[in-house]
C-alpha cells in the first residue's frame, strides 16, 4: 500500500471528558498476579476497599516458602485436558510413574515465553517437560480459568450464595517492559477462559506490576516495611527492644544480615506518606521470577497522582536465571548429554532436583560461611550410573569444578561461593540497569528505592542494591514482598485512574503520503498521481518513545475510504525504539499492528467520508475509537498487535 493521504493532522492535547468507563456496576475486584514462577490472587469489595484480602493458603506448600502464592505450574493429562495446577499439578505429577509421567503434560516457567517470542500470535506454541507442544493461549486460558474458578468459590462461600462473574472486574497484571503483542496475548486467554469479553472489554484491566507495586508503596504504613541501612535506633526504640509483633521476625533478619543493619520499622510515623510530599520521586525496582521492570514515579499532590517520569525499562534478569546458571554447572559436572537425556526420561525428578535446589537458593546470604546441601533424587544417581557407567561422586571428582563436593549423606555440597557465582549474572544485570537508569538526567534527586517481587527477598540482591546506591537513595522493601504487586493490583482495579501520566514505550505511527517538497524530501520517495508529486512512506508519528501521554489524552487523524464502497479500512501501524523517525523504511521501524475501522453500513451522502480516529495512549494497553464525522455515528475500531 503506497500510503494514506491524511486529511487533517491534528493532535489535541487533553480532551476534557476523561473517559473512563463507569465503574459502580462491579461488586468487586479480583487481581490475578500471574508470575513466571509462582501466582496468586486478591480481592477487595468496592464497599470496603481498604480491606484486601489475600487468597487463602495453598494446600501443600513448601517447607520454608510462604504458600500465600502456588506454583505457576500446569498439569495437563494425555489427551490434553486440563487437569490440576499449583502445588496440586506438581504433587500429583511427581506421584506418577515414570512410564505413565512421560503422557502426562506438565508447564513451568511458561509465562516467558510471551516476552521471548519475537512474532507472538495465537497460534505460539510451548512445549511440556515431555516435549509434547500444546498451543500457549490454551495454557494461559486454562491458568486463568482455574484462579476465576478458584476466586468465585471463594467469594460464593463467603458471599453464602452463588456469585455471578458479572459483578467481578478482573486484573491481570504483566511487566511494564511487555510490549502490546504480550499484553494483547493475556487479554485473548482472558477472554477465552470467560473473564470478560470482547463486547465487555471493560470488565478486565491489564495492570503493569511495577505500577500496581508504585501504588501500593504509597500506601505503605512503615511498619510494613524494612529500611535498609535505617539508623541503628529509630525515634527513640533501639531495635532490640520488641515494638510490636514484626519485631521477632526483625531481629531474625537483623542475625541474618548484620552487615546490612536492616531493622523493621514500626508504626511510629504513621505512613510513609506523610514523608512523601509534593513532587517527590521513588523508583520501583520489581524483581520477579523472569522479569526485573524498573519504574520511575513522581508524586503529585494534593490527591497523590502519580505521575512517570522516564519509560519502563528491565530485562529478563528474574531469578530463573539463577536456575539456569544451576543447570549450567550440573551440565559441566555430569556432561550436556545427560542432564538433557535426564530431562526428558526422568522428567518429574528433574522437578524435584529443581525443587530442591529452589530452597537452598533462598538461603543464600551474603555472610554465609556453612556449605548448602543439595539433595540428588536418587533417580538421578541410578541413571547416572546407567548412563556413563560410573558413579555421581566419580564424576564429581573428576570435574575440576571447584567449591562443589559430594557428601557422604548422598548429598551435592556447595560452598557459599559456588552458590553466590550462580547469583552473579543475574545480579549484574540488575545493578546494571540500576547504574544506567540512575545516570539518566531525568533520574535525579530518588528519595526511595522500593525493593519488590519475590526475588526482592535475596539477601544477596538486597545488599548488591544497598552498596550500587551507596547513600543516594533509601531502600525500602515492603514486608510481604512477593504480595505487594497483588495488593497494589487491587487497589489499581478500584481506581484505575491513579497514574495519570504514563510515558509511551515505544514511538508509534503510520505511513502517509506528503506533499513533495524539493530538498526536503529524497528523491526516491517521490510518487506522481494526478499530476501532484507524492512523497511515500512518510512516518505519522501518532506518539514518541518517553514522551509524557495522561490517561484520557487522544491522538486524532482523519481517514478517508479509498472507495466509497469500501467496507473495511485497514492501516499498519508502525513502531520503533527511537524518538524521531522520519519514514516508515528507517532502520529500526517495524510493522507492529493493525488499525481496522469497519465503515459498513456508514453510507453517507457526503462526497468524501471523513472517519476521524482517536487513539489513547496514556492507559495500560493502547486504545482505538473512530467516529463518521457527517452522522457522528460511532464506527467500529479496534487495534491488533497480534501476528496473524
């Protein structure tokens, strides 16, 4: 397509009518918090939103593990239906004989697979530990389906009666580093796993973690914190003295990491919110199981709007990694061959070893001096011995991998360095990124650090964090970290207008056709219609990567059919890392989605039909509307970053 000739650029600033949809039909709000390692999920009535209530405990949990979250683990039977989840999808698996494990279908670690895939679109696919594929929209559907089923059970049991969905507004949170493609994918398993739907697209909103976080730290009362480095005695208690009920759990973490001088601090001051005050800035460094997202948030007084001031950024830095590295160094002790023939022969005691190794990582700390024992699932000694024809200590011996040892108990012994070395990478990427964001212009003048997600707990992440700050900011990590992007979720869902000014990710346009202009525009991009010389491929630019966009904002452009006749009017949509981009053929622009305005049964009498398209761009995901401007009647637009 050569281009669209636009009738009238305009870009309004603010419309006055913020459109947000009416939220008093909802009775409550359910926040799904769908992690790459584990979930969980929350809800607040619209009555009494200060009262969050946290799902109930999970049956078989984790020694040593809070269970307030599950697994983020799917079992599927052999005829791919699906059967259990969480702890319930691990147990069952793992009961299994192998012979039988090998037909069943089991996902871990799948939700990354939304931000790894290049070209997402319905159709991806994942794969089980048995390398069976199964279509990623399906897996997805059915976790959600279980937490919709779970939470409305929950809320019939408490409700005493049977609660309809329609009464629910559901949240789904994602990393603010997702881009459309991922954020679309969620809202499609949504609706499959009957959530909401398309005609009601209003009942679910994709929450961004990080922000759902922001807007729970607001909220924080202090003692619902640790401070880092706080002063050894805080207004007048010294921390020995017990103030209050988090205090046995703080002189625990104080044994724990007596280098860090990491003290709770008590209800004392009332809220944090009385030391945040007009124009205040916070970053909000979400660690979770694959993700680390980092945002950069400015109070606004008097109603505490919050307000971004620099583009989500992170990576894939979450502690997975950490159980990469893991698997790394098995392979560099027992061979690549093995673990991978391990893996797929002895599927469920490759959970168990990943399981046991999973509650060692959490007792890694910086002053550590004692080894960590890891038990090997006897399978793994068996077949190791099938498999090379000598024993795991052998091979251990001969493997010139220092720190780690074999112990008479049947045991992989690893010195706290051996454990801390699988830390590394993954915490310098991290530090990294923080160093970057931190030398940012726009970065200045931090007064809190909030530390959240369940790989926050990290001693060893904690005082990498501490020592890159030196003294430059405050690093706060709120009590129940691995819950906090729940609650905040929820509390997002009550008020979804908190975040008033977001900054786009990308910079999003078009492809136009200008008027040619000598020494302005490239030769080779000239186009002669009519008689009139066309410049191709020029970029609209709709909006700027880190350009400031408040929720309700509405870009504006004007389309014309290209027939009268024409039923549907489609129009690519172009993106780029970059702030200005010229045309749509620079280096870096790619298509990342479609405009579809549907003009049927819009006949007008008009010559030219004039569709003028509003898009928004200052929410979680980006929005389209269109409207006949000769009737005034409402068109149908809709915009798709899938990949068809």
């Amino acid at each position: 397509e050569s281009g669209i000739t636009p009738l009238s650029p305009t870009h309004t600033q603010k419309d006055t009518e913020p459109n947000e949809p009416a939220t008093h039909s909802f009775m409550v709000v359910v926040a799904i918090d769908f992690g790459t390692t584990s979930s969980g999920y929350a809800y607040a009535f619209v009555k009494e939103p200060e009262c969050i209530h946290t799902m109930r405990r999970w049956e078989g949990g984790d020694p040593g593990v809070s269970n307030q979250k599950t697994p983020t683990t799917i079992l599927l039977s052999p005829d791919k239906k699906f059967h259990s989840f969480g702890y319930a999808a691990r147990d069952f698996y793992h009961d299994l004989d192998p012979t039988e494990s090998k037909q069943w279908l089991y996902l871990e670690k799948f939700k990354m697979k939304l931000h790894t895939t290049a070209n997402l679109s319905i159709d991806t696919d994942l794969h089980a530990t048995n390398g069976k594929k199964v279509k990623a929209l399906d897996i997805f559907a059915y976790a959600l389906a279980f937490f919709k089923e779970q939470a409305l059970k929950e809320l019939s049991d408490q409700a005493g009666a049977e609660f309809d969905n329609a009464d629910v507004r559901w949240v789904i949170t994602v990393p603010a580093i997702w881009k459309m493609p991922a954020k679309q994918f969620m809202r499609e398993a949504a609706y499959k796993a009957g959530l909401a739907t398309g005609d009601n697209p209003d009942q679910l909103i994709i929450a961004l973690e990080p922000e759902a976080a922001s807007i729970y730290c607001r909220k924080l009362r202090l003692h619902q914190m640790v401070d880092l480095g706080a002063k050894m005695s805080i207004n007048g208690y010294s921390p020995t003295e017990n103030v209050g009920a988090g205090m046995t759990q703080a002189k625990e973490h104080v044994r724990r990491n007596r280098q860090s001088r990491t003290f709770l601090v008590e209800n004392v001051i009332g809220e944090l919110w009385s030391e945040l005050s007009e124009g205040d800035r916070y970053v909000v460094v979400d660690c979770g199981g694959g993700t680390v997202d980092l945002t950069v948030h400015q109070i606004r007084m008097p109603e505490g709007h919050l307000k971004e001031l620099y583009k989500a950024s992170g990576g894939p830095y979450g502690s997975i990694g950490i159980d990469y590295e893991f698997e790394k160094l098995l392979c560099k002790i027992f061979g690549q061959d093995f673990i991978d023939q391990f893996k797929i022969k002895r599927p469920a005691a490759w959970v168990d070893l990943m399981i046991a190794f999973e509650s060692r990582k959490r007792a890694a700390a910086p002053d550590r001096t004692n080894p960590l024992n890891i038990n090997l699932p006897f399978s793994f000694i068996d077949y190791y011995k099938k498999f090379r024809g000598h024993s795991v200590e052998h091979a251990l011996r001969k493997s010139n991998v220092d720190f780690v040892k074999w112990s008479s108990q049947g045991m992989l012994r690893m010195s706290p360095d051996a454990m801390n070395a699988l830390f590394k990478p993954t915490i310098d990427h991290i530090i990294q990124h923080l160093n970057e964001l931190f030398d940012r212009p726009e970065v200045t003048d931090i007064k809190f650090l909030f530390l959240v997600g369940g790989f926050a707990e990290s001693p060893l992440l904690q005082k990498a964090v501490q020592d890159m700050l030196q003294e430059r900011s405050r690093v706060i990590i709120p009590h129940d970290v691995g819950l906090t992007i729940l609650k905040g979720a929820v509390l997002f869902g009550l008020d979804p207008g908190v975040i008033r000014v977001r900054r786009s990710p990308l910079t999003y346009g078009v492809g136009v056709l200008n008027r040619f202009v000598d020494g302005k525009h490239p030769p080779e991009k000239m186009l002669v219609k009519d008689g009139t010389r066309w410049c191709t491929d020029v970029f609209d630019t709709f909006i700027a990567a880190d350009q400031s966009v408040a929720l309700g904002e509405t870009v504006k452009r004007s389309y014309t059919p290209a027939r009268p006749s024409q039923q549907v009017i489609v129009i690519h949509v172009y993106c780029s890392e970059k702030e200005a981009v010229s045309f749509i053929s620079d280096a870096g622009v790619r298509k990342c989605g479609t405009l579809r305005l549907d003009v049927s049964g819009t006949e007008s009498p008009a010559a030219r039909r004039e569709i003028q398209t509003l898009m928004q761009f200052g929410d979680t995901e980006i929005r389209a509307m269109a409207i006949d401007v000769a009737t005034s009647r409402s068109v149908k637009a809709s915009i798709d970053f899938l990949s068809q």
